[in-house]
C-alpha cells in the first residue's frame, strides 16, 4: 500500500470513528421506549411465560455449549469477519447480566447496546429481537433472573481490524438497523399477526433466511428469500449452508401446505422429508414446544408471503443428465426410487417439494449427499430404516456434480446446473 492511499484509509477510519461517537453518544434507548415491567401477570406466571419465550427465542442454542452450564455462554460463532463468542446471561453479577437493570436489558434487546455504552455484533439477532414487545421483554429478563448464576467468561471475540471495532457498528446500525416494537397490521387477522411477531420477533427466522449484504445487514426486499451462512456440516468443520426460500415462489413454501409447514414445525417431518442440518436445533430446541395455536400462526403467516423467485440456472446438457441418472440409479434409487418418489420406510421424496434441493445456491443440498444429512435422532422414533452414507469417499467432484444437477432438473425440479467448482467448494 503507498503512503497517501494508507493515510486516506486511516483519515477514512478516523472520520468513521469519530462519526460513529457522536451517533454512541447520542442514541440511548430511552427515545420513546415505555417502562418493561408493565404488566399484571404473578411472579410465577411471569416466570413461565418467561420460560416459553425464551425457549421461543432459542436463547439456549446459542448461549450453552455442548459441554457448559445453561445459558453460561462461549459458543463460538465463525462469521467472515472472524470468530464471535456469545455471551454469558445468567445472574452472576461479575460475568452474567445480574447487575443489569430493566433499562441495559431493554437496551441490548432492543437496541443492540451494553450498559457500558459498547454496541453489540449482529451475530446476537438483535436486529430480529428489537421487535419482541416490552412485555415480553420483562417476562424474559425475569426468567433469566430466576436461573441459576455461573460464574464465567466467555473467550475473547476474535476479529480483525477494524471489525474488531465496536464503535463502528454505530455506522452500521445508522445504515441497516431500525429499532422498534412490531407493529401490528390491522388490515390482517389477529392470528397473521401473532404468526408475523413469532417469525420476524423471536423466532428469528430471518437471522439464517434473508440474504446478507457485504456488510453482513439482512436484505430487506430480499425478506426471507433464502440466506447463506457458515454453520456445521456432520463431520464437525464449518461450511456454508443456504437457508432456503420461505416465500411462496415453486421453488420455496409454494408446493407446502399450511399443514405441511405445521407438522415440520411441530414434529420435523411432513410428508415430503424429516428435517436435517442446522434445522434441527431450532425445531428439537424451540419450535416444537410451542403451543398449537402459535405454530398455526407461524405458519398462516409464512403462507402469506408472496412469491420471491430466485435467478433460473443453467439448464444442464443430455450428457450430464446421462451420467447423473447413471450415478442416481446406482447409487440413490434403491431408496429414493428411481422415479425421485421416495418411500415411507426408506428416504425422502426428491421429485418435489424439497426446498433445500430447489434452491438455487445447492450448498445444503450438497452437504447432505457429501456428510450425510444429519436427521434429529432421539427422543424422535426413527422414521427410516438405514441412514444414508456419506458420499464424500465414494464420489468424485464431477459425480456428485453430475448427480445433484440431475435431481435438480428432473421429475418437477428445475433449479440448474451445480458444476464440480461448486462441490469442491463445500469439500
Ligand atoms: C444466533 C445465536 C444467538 C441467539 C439465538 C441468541 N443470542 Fe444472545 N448473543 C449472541 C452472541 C454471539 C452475543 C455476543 C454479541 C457481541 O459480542 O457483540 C450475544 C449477546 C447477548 C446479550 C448481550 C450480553 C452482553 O454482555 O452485552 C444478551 C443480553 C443476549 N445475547 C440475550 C439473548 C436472549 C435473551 C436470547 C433469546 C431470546 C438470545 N440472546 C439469543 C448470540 C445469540
Ligand atoms: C440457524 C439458522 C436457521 C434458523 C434460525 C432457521 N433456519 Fe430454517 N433452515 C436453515 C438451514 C441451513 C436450512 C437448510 C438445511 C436444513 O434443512 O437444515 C433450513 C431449512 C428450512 C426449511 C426447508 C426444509 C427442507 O429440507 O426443504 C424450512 C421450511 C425452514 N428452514 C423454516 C424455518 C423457519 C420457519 C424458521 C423460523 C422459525 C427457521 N427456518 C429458522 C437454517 C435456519
Ligand atoms: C440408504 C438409503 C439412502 C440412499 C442410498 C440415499 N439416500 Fe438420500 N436420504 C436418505 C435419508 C434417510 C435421508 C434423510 C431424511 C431427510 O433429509 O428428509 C436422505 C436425505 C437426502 C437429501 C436431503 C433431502 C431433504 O430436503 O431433506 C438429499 C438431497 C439426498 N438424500 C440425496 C441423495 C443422493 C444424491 C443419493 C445418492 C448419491 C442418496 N441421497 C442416497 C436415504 C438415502
């Protein structure tokens, strides 16, 4: 780098931070925002409404590792700007949140601000839990309150420069953040609302759904129309996954029913496939303990979305299509059937229905047939006899390339070529 283009980079930062500052010190989060606490439940009320929102909000996935205390914190998250660790939140008042007050809870929920003044990253889904309402807040720092403490602190965050910047997220948060309760639509059913506040609230669907900019902000027009993401692969390491489309385009929710989107919720499974991968957590930790109502709702709501329909791929040639349905035969039909139908004792259908192979970036479906897709397992009774192995030692690039455009672009499927480039990607 030559002198004048490292001093305009550093006058560049420095007039960031120096904007950023101003922005710290004149946002706090009492701008229009009621007390927390108002409410007129009991304490022990309280406390189990607290519990359901937090299981809700899948707090536990990411503050308790496999091997720590609830909710102590340390899970490290791998983001293209490096490796973040949530935090503690249990009472301890040294290293946990039991010195906070009301106001640094709503702060951190709602504004993405500690009680220091620091701004907090976004790999926290703030951006999605600003719209939780302040009664709901109230329940949820009182749970949090009644679990036990433990003393720990989470490891260092580690970030290059300047990501490793906390100030600069204010100039983030001014360009991609809006804070504010949800707001109910009138013009939809009570129900649509309640299902909308699940989805886009606590449940936050979006943080893995809705496809980032370089800056790592959620793409607002782009709301829930697939996302990707680092997240582990069966083997341990870290891969990019898609979150696929949840809007109703074909190649999204369009071919699910609202039953369908219930029972996947509700139970992992549905008539078209059981849930695999990173879905796994959020079903077995928080979806399926909601109540019936609220699945419902979630589910009328993501119904409603209208279509967002990814870019159409590169329809692969006959040779390839050949050679895919000589690999598919061999080694893929003896469960899934040669026509892609699937068999209720076997394997999931292929033909239709499954958004991870529709989708239009094949990441996931791809880390299913390299790894093995990773079903939930206990408590649920296992649904198929055999699982399915992992193809990584068994086929080359091309094959699997071969294979994955041929289900793609077969039976009712049109999603596109995925080259060899694409498969060693998430070798
Ligand atoms: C997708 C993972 C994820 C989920 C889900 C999640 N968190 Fe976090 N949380 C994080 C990470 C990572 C941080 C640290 C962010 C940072 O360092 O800037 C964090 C930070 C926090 C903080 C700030 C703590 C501090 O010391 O400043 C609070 C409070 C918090 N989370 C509460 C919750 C609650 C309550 C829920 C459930 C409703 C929840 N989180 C769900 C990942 C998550
Ligand atoms: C931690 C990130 C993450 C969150 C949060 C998340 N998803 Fe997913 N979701 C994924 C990934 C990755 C896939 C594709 C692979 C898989 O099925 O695990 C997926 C797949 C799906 C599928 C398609 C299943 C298939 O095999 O075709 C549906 C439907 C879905 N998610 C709904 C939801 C809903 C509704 C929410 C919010 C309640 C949600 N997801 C929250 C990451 C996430
Ligand atoms: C022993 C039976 C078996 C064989 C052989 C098999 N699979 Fe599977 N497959 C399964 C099972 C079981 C699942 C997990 C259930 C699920 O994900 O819905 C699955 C899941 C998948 C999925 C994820 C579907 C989704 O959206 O949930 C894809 C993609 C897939 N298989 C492709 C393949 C390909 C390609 C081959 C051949 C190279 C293959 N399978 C061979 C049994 C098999």
């Amino acid at each position: 780098m030559t002198l004048s283009l490292r001093r305009f980079v550093l006058l560049t930062v420095a007039a960031l931070v120096l904007m950023a500052a101003i922005i710290l010190f004149s946002s706090g989060g009492e701008n229009g925002d009621g007390p927390i606490a108002d409410h007129n439940l009991t304490n022990s009320e309280l406390l189990v409404r607290g519990e359901y929102l937090v299981v809700a909000g899948n707090c536990a996935s990411c503050h308790t590792t496999a091997v720590g205390e609830y909710m102590a914190g340390g899970l490290a998250f791998e983001t293209d700007f490096g490796t973040i660790y949530s935090t503690n939140i249990t009472p301890d008042p040294e290293t946990g949140i039991g010195n906070w007050t009301d106001w640094d809870f709503l702060n951190s929920m709602r504004h993405g601000i500690r009680p220091n003044g620091e701004h907090l990253y976004p790999a926290f889904p703030y951006p999605a839990f600003t719209k939780v309402s302040n009664e709901d807040l109230a329940a949820i720092f009182a749970y949090l309150k009644s679990i036990p403490a433990v003393q720990l602190t989470p490891p260092e965050n580690e970030l290059g420069f300047p990501y490793n910047q906390r100030s600069l997220m204010a100039f983030w948060k001014l360009l991609y953040f809006d804070s504010g309760e949800f707001e109910t639509n009138s013009e939809q059913s009570a129900e649509w609302n309640r299902g909308a506040y699940l989805v886009e609230a606590l449940t936050h669907c979006s943080a893995c759904h809705t496809p980032r900019n370089g800056l790592g902000a959620e793409q607002e027009h782009l709301f829930l129309s697939g996302g990707a993401y680092l997240d582990r692969v069966k083997s341990g390491e870290h891969r990019t996954w898609i979150a696929p489309n949840l809007t109703s385009s074909a190649r999204g929710l369009g071919l699910w029913t609202q039953e369908n989107v219930e029972d996947y919720l509700k139970t992992a499974r549905n008539e078209f496939l059981e849930s695999f991968g990173p879905m796994n957590e959020v079903i077995m930790n928080s979806s399926r303990f909601l109540s019936a109502e609220d699945v419902k709702a979630m589910a009328t709501y993501l119904k409603s979305i209208p279509a967002i329909n990814e870019a159409d791929g590169v329809t692969p040639d006959a040779q390839i299509m050949g050679n895919g349905r000589t690999i598919y035969n061999l080694h893929c039909g003896t469960c899934h059937l040669p026509t892609g139908e699937g068999d209720p004792e076997m394997a999931p259908k292929l033909n239709s229905g499954s958004l991870v192979v529709q989708a239009a970036n094949p990441a996931s479906m791809l880390n299913a047939i390299l790894y093995g897709p990773e079903i939930p397992g206990a408590p649920l009774e296992p649904r198929w006899l055999d699982s399915m192995e992992e193809f990584q030692f068994l086929l080359s690039d091309a094959e699997i390339a071969a294979v994955a455009s041929y289900i793609r672009n077969s039976w009712d499927n049109s999603a596109g070529l995925v080259t060899p480039e694409q498969v060693a990607a998430q070798r």
